[in-house]
C-alpha cells in the first residue's frame, strides 16, 4: 500500500483509536499513550500489505494486540516498583522478606485458588462466604484452600531458584499451506511477538502441561501465562487437552551445533552423491537451447545452469510420491488459512556463523501465478537462498514487479520520462540491467511449466535409491524434534529430502568448489535461481 493511501486510512481511523484507547484505561494520558503506540503499529503494518478484505477487523486486530502488551507493561512496571520499594525499605525485615516470597508464591497458584487464598486471607471472608461468591459448594473451598496451603508451604520451604529455565527464541517463523486473509500481510511472528508467547509453545512441545506447571517452569505468574494461553488457543497454536492440559500445535525445530554439524556432514555426503548421479545429465541441453522458446540474459550458458539444476532438484528429483500428505497435520486458522505453523529455536549465544554453508538465510522456493492471466499470463519460481541477493521482503511484492517487468517486454513500457519511477523500481531488484544496451536480467521462458520440466533431465534409477537412505538418515536425525503425536508428520516431511533446499545449497557449493559453475556476477545475483514462464521472450529490445 502506498503511503497516501495509508496516510488516509490513518486519518479516517485516528479518532476511533484514542476512542478505543480512552475506553480501556479510563486516564487520559494512558490513552494518549496507548492510541499512539496503537497508530504508529497500524499505519507500519498498512505500509507493507497491498490490499485488506476488512479494515475494521484488520485494524481492531492490532489494536487489541497492543492494549494486551501495554496492559502486561503497565503490571510489569507496577509489580517491579513494587518489589523495589519493599527491597529498599523492608532489606533488612526478615518478616517483610518472607512476606514479599508469600505474595509470589501466590502469583503461582491457579486462578481459583488464588482467589480463594485471597478472599480468604486477605479479605478476611469465611469459606461460606466465598462459596457465594464464587458459585462454588463450600467442601470445594476447603478443598482449594488446603492444596494451596500445602503448596505454598512446599514452595516457600524449599531455595527458589532465580531463573532455572533458559529463555528460548524463535529465530525463523513461517507456516506450510494455504494462507489466510491476515497473513498474507502478517508474518508469524505477529503471532508470536511476545517472548512469553514462544516460550509457552515451546514449553508443552513434547508433552501438555497446565498453565501453572508453565507458569513455575517458566517462573511467571499464572495471569500472564492464561492471557497468552487464550491468545495462543484462539489462534490454533495450542490444543486444550484432558485435565486443563495445553500442547503445541505447531512444529518446533531446536537447533543446536552438534545436530548442525552432524546435520551438515549428512548434507555434504548426499550433495557430492547427487553431482556425480545427475549433475553430468546436464552437459548436453542442446534440446532445450535448439527449441527458440528460452530466453538467457547476454547468453551466459553459466547463469542458465545455476537455475536449471536448482529449478531441476525440486522438480525431478521425487522418489516417492505424496500419496499421503501434512494436510492431516494442518490446522483451520480464523483468518481462513489452512496450515502448518512452523518455527526454529536456535542458541545464539554458541552460533558458530558459516557464510557459505547456507544456514544463516532461508533457503525456500516460492512458486508465483499471475492474479490477472488474462492480461498478464505469468508464472515464477524461484529459489531464495545464500548465494542470492535478493531482498527476504521481495515476495510480498514480486507479482506487482512482474507485471512491469512484462510491460516492458511488450514495449508498453519505455525508458522515458512518464515511466521514469516504474524503470527504476525494474533496474534497482535486477529485473533490467545493462548501461548502453538494457536487457531483462532473467531466464525467461514460453514453455509451460510442464513443457519445460519434460525437457530436464530425469532423476536415474541409481539416484532413487540413494534417496531412500538419504530420507532414513533425514528422519533419524530429525525424530528427536518431534513429540510422539507428531512422529508421522517427520516422516512426511523427510519424504523426498534430495528436494530440500538445505541439500541444494550444498550443491551449488560443491560444484563451485569443482569449477563445473562459475562465480555470479553481483546483478546476477539479484535474480539467479528464477524462471519467468509467460508467452512472449524479451528478444530485440
């Protein structure tokens, strides 16, 4: 969306958000305060959508995100000006000390129960009285009141320790499947912007726990971890077992450097075994060059085999088909997406960073079809990775690149100056390059997708069974990420593991290391490793 647009939209909506803001503080600082956090989110998120099916919901949406993480500030401030207050003044008060300890105990104990002990201790009311109250029969009072004794006791006995669980953060954020209204403008981690929310979903990723078994693991009162529980069921990334149990609906990969250097070792044996098995099939294309419907920017037959052989790898090298696929491990999100979430946790602290191994980007292929066919019929691949230098934010607008990029081609548009912006926006992602002479910077095709597929070279008989043990050792490295319900789904997705663009990477590496490819010129890599398929070639331009 362009910022006049967004800048309309603020102006039409400024007056509704401090309506919002005013409405849940009731304090017209906070609200001034809140509204503006609220605008500065929305007009942000605005500048990086294209179009929304409902504003209203969409902006509503951010707003009641950001009251939620503004609430949880203002309680965080309260709570540690208070336990700072009582540490200066009560430092030296064993009584005050052990008092402060009680009260977080109590931050422990389950919604029910710390109301009871509240009422109850604090308020001073009878167990018949709180009974009332609560719509509860009095022997359940009695109940609650003596876990909850004994489990403060217990607590309070025994050395806290400060922290005894290391934080963890997600470092990559995406889903697998079809995307909802909401996120084909919003990333993952909108969903998981808070670090509590992560790490409740990493938390009861191997086995469901209660909110309070997450709230002492964690060492986070129980009101905070119910708040993101709700947040996190509403979204499907949490399934509500028997006995109030929560569990991760969502894959988790937990990286650490002895798996990656293993992981790493698996990679390399099966990238060398993969270019001595089928990389020597593309010594002669000559079928595909003779056949005048492919277009290769200046000729250079060494940009046309760094995008054959990664274009050919997720297209060719299938061993098993999916009869059986993830769609049984989907989840129906509100916003009508139908996906898998998926997220990585990685320690960053010991990251040992290898700038050609590939795993410091991700490495992913997006397949494109054009919205209006009939004016523009389009479709890219493309393959994102290392040896790139593509911008990550790119697909959230290629298709709108792609249009100009085609009416250039036809000549509708030209290099003057009523198409001046439009030539720049070509020139600066790589689409066009060229100083005296312009050219379209990318492979180009009039074969469909599965003309030009026929014309690649097949996967051989000897290769489909290096793949099968290529997948059994994918899958053996990778179970132990897995919870118990969710061992099929590794299966699945270690199905055809000579297509994973982890394994590619390790390809383009080895065979630049043996001198069959060549180093890419820097605007070659702006668009390596992409096919345009249309029905016009850039030719005599």
């Amino acid at each position: 969306m362009d910022k006049l647009q967004a800048d309309d939209i603020i102006r039409q909506y400024l007056e509704k958000i401090y309506g919002f803001s005013l409405s849940k503080t009731l304090n017209i600082d906070q609200a001034e305060e809140l509204a503006s956090r609220i605008t500065f989110e929305v007009y942000k998120a605005l500048l990086q959508v294209e179009s929304l099916h409902n504003i209203d919901r969409y902006i509503y949406r951010i707003s009641k995100n950001i009251y939620a993480q503004f609430i949880q500030e203002e309680q965080k401030n309260k709570e540690l000006l208070a336990t700072e207050l009582n540490a200066m003044q009560d430092s030296n008060d064993r009584h005050h000390h052990d008092y402060a300890r009680l009260r977080m105990e109590i931050c422990y104990l389950s919604n029910l129960q710390r109301e009871i002990v509240i009422m109850h201790y604090f308020d001073n009311l009878t167990t018949k009285e709180i009974a009332n109250r609560l719509n509860i029969t009095q022997a359940k009072v009695k109940w609650h009141l003596v876990e909850a004794r004994n489990d403060l006791k217990a607590n309070f006995q025994e050395e806290k320790n400060q922290v005894t669980t290391q934080l963890k953060s997600f470092t990559e954020m995406r889903s697998i499947g079809k995307l909802g209204y909401l996120q084909k403008y919003i990333d993952m981690s909108f969903y998981f912007s808070k670090l509590i929310s992560q790490n409740i979903a990493y938390s009861v990723y191997h086995e469901p726990k209660t909110s309070v078994d997450i709230a002492k693991e964690l060492c986070i009162p129980v009101a905070y971890v119910q708040d993101e529980i709700e947040h996190l069921l509403e979204n499907g990334f949490l399934i509500k077992n028997t006995g109030n149990r929560y569990q991760s609906n969502i894959y988790i990969l937990e990286k650490t450097i002895d798996k990656e250097k293993v992981e790493k070792e698996i990679l390399k044996k099966y990238a060398k075994l993969v270019c001595k098995e089928y990389i020597p099939l593309f010594a002669d294309c000559s079928e595909l060059l003779r056949s005048g419907k492919i277009y290769i920017p200046l000729s250079d037959a060494n940009f046309l085999l760094w995008t054959l052989i990664t274009y050919s790898c997720v297209t060719k090298l299938i061993i098993e088909e999916n009869n059986s696929d993830i769609s049984g491990y989907m989840v129906k999100r509100p916003d009508n997406g139908y996906n898998l979430a998926y997220a990585s946790v990685e320690p960053i602290s010991d990251r040992q960073i290898d700038d050609r191994s590939g795993l410091n980007k991700n490495h992913a292929d997006m397949f494109i079809n054009s919205n209006m066919p009939n004016k523009y019929p389009i479709s890219l691949w493309q393959f994102s990775s290392v040896y790139d230098s593509r911008d990550e934010h790119l697909a959230s607008w290629v298709q709108k690149l792609l249009f100009l990029l085609y009416d250039f081609m036809i000549r509708k548009i030209t290099k003057d100056t009523s198409h001046l912006d439009e030539i720049i926006s070509l020139y600066s992602k790589g689409f066009i390059s060229g100083d005296s002479l312009e050219y379209v910077n990318m492979l180009v095709t009039s074969f469909t997708e599965k003309e030009f597929q026929a014309l690649l070279p097949p996967i051989p008989d000897s290769l489909k069974k290096i793949g099968k043990e290529f997948n059994e050792e994918m899958y053996r490295l990778c179970r132990d990420n897995f919870p118990p319900n969710k061992q099929g789904l590794c299966k699945l997705m270690n199905k055809n593991s000579l297509r994973k663009g982890q394994l590619r990477v390790y390809i383009l590496e080895y065979l630049l290391t043996t001198g069959f490819l060549q180093p890419l010129k820097k605007n070659q890599r702006q668009t390596v490793n992409m096919i345009m398929f249309t029905d016009v070639l850039p030719q005599n331009l």
